[in-house]
C-alpha cells in the first residue's frame, strides 16, 4: 500500500501546438484512499492516470508512489494495476488463466496462482465461472474478471480508466456499489477516472476535478457540492446542473428579476473588494422552490417543459421579464408538478443556498 503524488507532473502533446494534456498537476493521494478524477472528454484524465501507470510520459514535474521516485521506472517495476475500459482480457484463456496471467509471468508456483485466483473469485463471485472463456461471458462478468486480474496482483496501487462504461445503467450502479465496498476491504490506493460526476460522488473518498488539463478543486464530495471552488465546478458536479446566470447587485442584495436575495454584510464587502455590479450566482434546483401566484420575493417562471422522474420533478423555464436570459431548473414535489405552458411562481428556500462567482474569472467569491 502507497501514497501516490503528481509532483507539478506535465505531459505535453507534441505537435502544432503542443497539447498540456495535463499540467503542472499537484495531487496527493493517500495511503488507501479512493480518489476519483473526473471531468468532460479531454480534460486529462486518462492521460494523468497513465502517467502514474507508467504508459505516459512525464514531461514536467514528478511522480512518486509511496516514497519512491518512480517517474523514469517503466510500468513493470511501478506494483500498480490498471482496470482498463475495455477489459482487454485474452480470449483464448479461461476466467482462471486470465486472472492468473500476470501471477505466472512473475514465476510463482501453480499452486500460489490457483490459490489467489480461488480468493479474488470468491470476492468477486466468479467461483462457478473460472473455466469459461470470456465470449461466453455477460458484460459485467468480464469486467469483474478484469477486476479478478488486478486484485490477484496485490498491487500498492490500482489504477481503473472507466470500468463501468460498457454496462448497461442498472448494472452500472450495483457494480459501483461493489468496487467502492471491495476497494474499502483490500484498503488499496485507488485511483479512479470517470466522466460520470454520479460516478463520482457516490465513489470517492474524494473527487479531483480536471477540466482542460488543470486541477479545479480537489475536495470531499460533500464540500465540492456545497462549496465549489468556481462556476466550472459548480456546473459540472449536481444533476440537473446549478443554475448560473449574471445577476444585478443593488447595495445589500441580489436581484433576480423581481426576486431580491439579501446578502450577508461578508458577501457585501467581497462583492466590493472586486469593483463588482454584477456577479454570476448560483442556485442549485433543488435550492428553489414553488410558492402561491403572487407570493412575495419571487418571480414569475413560464414553464416550458416538465420532466417527471417519479418521486420529484423537473421544472425548466424562463424567467417573466427576462426573456434574454438562460433557463432556470428547479426540482418539485413529483406528485404536484406544474402544466407546460403554465406560469409558475417561484421562491428561493432560503437564502444562504446561492453560490457567488466572480463574472469574468468564475472564481466563488465567498
Ligand atoms: N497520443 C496523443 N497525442 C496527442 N494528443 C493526445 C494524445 N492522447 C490524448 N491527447 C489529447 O490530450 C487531451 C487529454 O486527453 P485524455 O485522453 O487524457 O482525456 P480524457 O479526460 O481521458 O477524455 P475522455 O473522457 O474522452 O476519455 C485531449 O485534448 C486529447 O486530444
Ligand atoms: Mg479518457
């Protein structure tokens, strides 16, 4: 078991221009965490996670597992394992052979390999399967057994790039509820790549957020939902996605159309600090609220489409008067929802639960 660091790591595309696929990262995970890196297509993070596998070169800065230097060690010599998206298992071998593989390259004896092929299939519920070939196997099948190949490695560190991207949604959600529950048992560092900012939140012991080869924030998944450090983050963790939209300051509020939200004496004098008259705010939908036509401090919501997931509901649309501005998404009580094409009247819950941006950098500003 390790530590790993990304020391200022750099990996840089050759090519016109060069592409700072990951840049000057800095990032400790500790010994026996679960750390998830997540972000859009391109972000990085397949390219960060194979610069600690080894696959990758490290341009700038440094890599070290445990107290090892390991940035010009080549992958063998590194005691990781890597779950890949594509399982990448060998067709011609049995579920037992394959999980045994990298056991066998290493030299040890036929009866050490049966015996850690026995435990990882016992964890891992492959018992009855071991000598089937992986054609003969279902989509979630293979993938524990690309699982059932890193565990029998033992390794310091495991390394997954989307495991559960070839499954289907259900089968997705109970695998990720059974790699979380077997990573806490072996206690093996983790690092784990997703797009899925569910995938995230629900995984991680923390969540590292890269967005064009630059670590956002690196946080619990409580803290980054409920104090992203900028709008990016904001938006990209939380479905539906925060609401976040430009919003007028007039002295000690905040106006979105005839909704005046008060700000805190703090907030006040970090609005101007920056010179500000304006500042993105951020509303989460479940931060809204529908209230009586008329209620006041609310605005008026023309609805133009409701999505009814069964216990709460969808609301967009847009705001009376602002016709110019993005659509607004709150989430209701499934059972009331609003017509389409009704107006809504709409009240914030409370008024601490916004989000506070810098406009031009989308730094939070408190
Ligand atoms: N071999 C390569 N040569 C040049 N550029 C590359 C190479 N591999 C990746 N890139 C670029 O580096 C950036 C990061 O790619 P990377 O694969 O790490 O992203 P990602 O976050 O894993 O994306 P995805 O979610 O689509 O898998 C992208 O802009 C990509 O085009
Ligand atoms: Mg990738």
């Amino acid at each position: 078991m390790a530590e790993v660091r990304y020391e200022a790591a750099s990996r840089v595309y050759p090519g016109s221009p060069p592409v700072r696929a990951v840049d000057g990262l800095n990032l400790s995970i500790e010994d026996g965490e679960f750390l998830v890196l997540v972000g859009p297509s391109g972000s990085g993070k397949s390219t960060a996670l194979r610069m600690v596998a080894g696959l990758e070169d490290v341009d700038e800065g440094a890599i070290r597992i445990g107290d090892r230097d390991v940035t010009a060690v080549p992958p063998k010599g590194r005691d990781i394992a890597m779950v890949f998206q594509s399982y990448a298992l060998y067709p011609h071998m049995t579920v037992a052979q394959n999980m045994g593989f990298a056991l066998k390259l290493q030299g040890l004896s036929k009866q050490v390999i049966s015996e850690k092929v026995a435990e990882a299939a016992k964890m891992l519920d492959l018992q009855e399967l071991l000598e089937r070939k992986p054609k003969a196997l279902s989509g979630g099948q293979r993938q524990r057994v690309a699982m059932g190949r890193a565990i029998v490695r033992d390794p310091a560190v495991f390394l997954m790039d989307e495991p559960l991207s070839n499954l289907d949604a259900k089968l997705r959600v109970e695998t990720r509820a059974n790699i979380a529950g077997l990573q806490q048992r072996l206690g093996t560092t983790t690092i784990y790549v997703t797009h899925d900012q569910v995938e995230a939140m629900t995984m991680g012991h923390r969540v590292a957020v890269l967005k064009d080869g630059l670590l956002q924030q690196c946080d619990t998944p409580r803290a980054l939902y409920d104090r992203p450090a900028n709008a990016f983050v904001a938006g990209f963790m939380g479905s539906p996605s925060m609401n976040l939209r430009l919003a007028v300051v007039a002295n000690t509020s905040l106006r979105i159309g005839e909704l005046a939200v008060p700000l805190t004496r703090e907030t006040v004098s970090a609005i101007g600090r920056h010179n500000l008259t304006e500042v993105t705010v951020g509303i989460r939908p479940e931060s809204l609220a529908l209230a009586a036509p008329g209620t006041p401090n609310g605005f008026d919501l023309d609805v133009e489409l409701v999505e009814e997931l069964g216990a709460d509901a969808l609301v967009h649309g847009s705001v009376v008067g602002e016709p110019e501005s993005d659509r607004l998404v709150l989430r209701v009580d499934g059972r009331t929802p609003p017509a389409l094409g009704q107006t809504a009247r709409v009240v914030l819950r409370d008024a601490t639960e916004i989000h506070l941006f810098h406009p031009e950098t989308g730094e939070r500003l408190i």
